[in-house]
C-alpha cells in the first residue's frame, strides 16, 4: 500500500447521497416509491431542446472537445454581457473551485470560509496542502462578514463566500458583499460562489459579476447543475477579469469538459421564460415547505434557493435521516439535528410531508418521559 499525507489518509469520500437504487435494495423496498431531495438537484430534467443537442453531440465522441469551449463561451458572453476571455469552464464549479485552491495555497497558507457552508471548500483546502479557518455563521445562519475580515491573515491567499448560502439558503445584500470584497487585500482571491444564483427572488440581492469585471481577486462561480438540470453532466464556469482567468486555468487539466456537456450547456442558454417558469415553480414549493416547517414549530433558515435548512427535535441528524430513508424519503442530515430538503415536485413535497409528520411523531415518542 503506498504511503499517503496523512491529512488525505484521515478524510473521509464526499457523501452525494445515496442512490435510489442502493436505498431500495438495502431496504427493500420498491425504487418508485422512493424520492430523492438530498442533492439539490432540479426534478424537472434539461430545458427543451438539450436532449436532442448532446445525443447529436454524442456521436462525435470519439473526438476530443473543444478544450477552449469557443461556442459555449461565445453564447455564454453574449447573455452575460461580458467578454469570452472573462469566462472560466470546468468539470462543475467543484472543479474551479479546487483549481483555485490550487492555484494560490499551498503549504503555509490559509483559506477561509463561512461554517456551516459548502463542505467542498473545506476539500480544497486539504487537498492543496492548506491550512483552513471556518468562521460561524451569525444567529441568522447567514455569513459574519465582520468575523471572516477579522479571521483574514497574512497566510490567507483565498476565501470564498457562498451567495446564496448552501445548505442555510441565506443570502447576503449586495452592498454588504461590495463592502467586504473591498475591505480584502487584493493579494487575497475572493472566490463568491453563486450556484444556487438563478432562484433568489430578494431584491436585496445581486450578482457579483459586475465587481468581478473590476478587480483583478474576484471570481465568481455559477454551474449549469442546478436549474438548468445539467448535474449528470457537469458544466460549471467562473466569470472574472481575464488577467486572473489567464492565471488560473493554468492549473486546469485540459479538455475538462466534455463534448456533450458543452452541448448540452449551450442548448440551455437562450430560454429567459422556461428559467423564469423553473424559478417561479421552485418559489412555490419553497414557501410551502417553509410554511409546514412554520406550522410545526421547526426552526428554519431565511431560505433563497431550491432547498430548506431545518432542525428536528433530536441531537442526532443520522438518526433523523435513517428514519426518513425508511419511509422512502431520503434527505439530507447536517449536524446537531439539522437536516436539509431539496425542493422536489409537488407530489414530492407533499410525500416529504406526510413522512415530516410521521417522523416527527416517532421522534415524539422516542423523547417522551
């Protein structure tokens, strides 16, 4: 057996979440009775079109890909606004996010992130050799930007800020974000994570994309694996000023998007009403969960995405999440007994609430003197 750095040796694989096929099995029980909202992943398949666009792209697989993805970046600038050179592609924002990592720590350096957040970050920076700093969220389970400024050193080369918050769903105003990016030294890249960017309806919130263009430590990451039902084929990009994104794809492997995938991207793009539809859709079944989980007396995250943050009445997020998986619901444990829900379809978000009620009355008779 070879020897490995000891930080790898202790990790433990990222959890996606279990399969549909590997729950029935293990259980026993029949797969379409089961829903899955533990990936955050949209129930509603690709945007019309794309189907039709990546098995047509399929049948040059025996091809490389484009490894500049010229006419995904072309269609992508023009809806963005922004020039080619300031758009970055990956294997899924996970691969940009690494990359970067990469690219400026290192041995003797620090990353810094908000906690809870996207646990990737927390990945990135073992996996670069870097020291990491994971800063509470505040009361509100939303960012303390005060604390992450204070928390920044002179070992710091990157932090990241995940807008909206994943898995709270908080979002941080604009001007707060515009604030701290100013107040970071620009030998520290701010890496603002806006993957779950296209269901926020607050207008207290914005993209960073226009301070991105500006300064040369900003990017900002978006994918197309959330509402645009591409998470199976991972396309991901990160939007800054072109002398940073010269800079960073250096550390990329090449071709790390795949023919189809780009396809399959670029088929997306052009379709502001289905977006709109998925959004609206998505509010819809948010409000209502977030409505079950008021009723109840469950505390919640101020939620702005396609997922709810949530706290059942047990210490133990496993044990919650083991009795959901046995009724055919298979979600999302935390820690401390929060849990998270993706948003699924109505019929699924009504599934998800009659097996709350039943858990919940387990839980009740579990805790009863």
């Amino acid at each position: 057996m070879p020897v490995f750095r000891p930080e790898i040796a202790a990790l433990s694989p990222y959890e996606v979440g279990r399969p549909i096929s590997e729950v029935a099995r293990d259980l026993g029980l029949d797969p379409a009775s089961i829903i899955r909202l533990t990936a955050n992943e949209t129930p509603f398949g690709p945007f019309p079109g794309v189907a039709e666009a990546a098995a047509e792209a399929l049948a040059g697989a025996n091809r490389y890909p484009d490894n500049d993805s010229w006419d995904l970046s072309n269609a992508l600038a023009s809806e963005l606004g922004v020039d080619r050179s300031n758009l970055w592609f990956g294997n899924g924002s996970v691969a940009l996010l690494v990359d970067s990592v990469s690219a400026v720590g290192g041995p003797g350096t620090r990353v810094v992130y908000a906690w809870p957040s996207f646990v990737m970050y927390r990945f990135a920076a073992i996996w670069a050799g870097s020291d990491f700093t994971e800063v509470p969220l505040d009361e509100s389970h939303r960012h303390d930007l005060d604390a992450m400024r204070e928390a920044i050193d002179e070992q710091t080369r990157i932090v990241f800020v995940c807008n909206p918050n994943n898995p709270t769903g908080t979002i941080i105003p604009h001007e707060e974000i515009a604030s701290f990016v100013g107040s970071v030294p620009d030998s520290v890249l701010v890496v603002i994570d806006e993957a779950y960017h296209d269901f926020v309806e607050d207008q207290r919130y914005a993209t960073a994309i226009p301070t991105a263009l500006t300064r040369k430590n900003v990017l900002v990451l978006r994918t197309f694996s959330k509402i645009y039902g591409l998470a199976g084929q991972r396309v991901g990009y990160g939007v800054g000023d072109g002398s940073l994104i010269t800079e960073l794809r250096k550390m990329q492997q090449p071709l790390t998007v795949n023919a189809v995938a780009q396809a399959a991207a670029l088929a997306s793009l052009g379709q502001p009403g289905e977006l709109k539809r998925r959004a609206r859709e998505n509010a819809a079944g948010r409000h209502h969960l977030v409505g079950v989980m008021d009723e109840r007396g469950l505390e919640h995250g101020e939620s702005h995405t396609n997922f709810v943050y949530f706290k059942m009445p047990s210490d133990d997020s496993r044990v919650v999440s083991r009795e959901f998986t046995a009724r055919g619901v298979i979600i999302r444990p935390m820690s401390s007994g929060w849990m998270r829900v993706t948003v699924g379809t109505e019929m699924e978000n009504r599934r998800f609430v009659e097996v709350l009620d039943e858990v919940l009355d387990t839980l009740s008779d579990k805790i009863s003197p």
